[in-house]
C-alpha cells in the first residue's frame, strides 16, 4: 500500500472515530471539535486525489472503497 494512502486511512479512521462520538460534557465538547478539525479538515479532498491517482490500482481503490466523499 502506498505510503500516503496509509496516511490517509489512519487519519480517516481516526476522524470516523471522533465523528461518531457524543460530547457529553463542555470539556469533550471541545475536545472532540479540535480533533475533528485536526483529523477530518481536507480530508475529502484529500480522497478523491488518492482516488484520481490510484484509479488503476485495484488495491488501492478496494482499500479507499468504504470511506464517504463528503463529511467536511
């Protein structure tokens, strides 16, 4: 697997983890707003080059499959 396709997998997935999370308190609320900004901020973009420059890597493409386009 290309290294910035790594890249970007461990930084989606950290994302779609705090994404799916609920601010139970002020304190987690900002918490949870300053690592969605650090981990989700360009990251749509950021798919859809991987998925323009790999477009003849099947590996690739299976691995990006399951990540939604538009979260920002």
């Amino acid at each position: 697997m290309p290294a910035d396709v790594r890249t970007f997998i461990q930084r989606r997935d950290g994302c779609d983890h705090f994404r799916g999370e609920e601010a139970t308190d002020p304190e987690r609320a900002t918490f949870l707003a300053a690592q969605l900004k650090k981990l989700c901020t360009g990251t749509d973009a950021q798919l859809a080059r991987l998925r323009k420059s790999y477009a003849a890597n099947p590996v690739v493409i299976r691995a990006l499959a399951d990540y939604e386009p538009n979260i920002e």
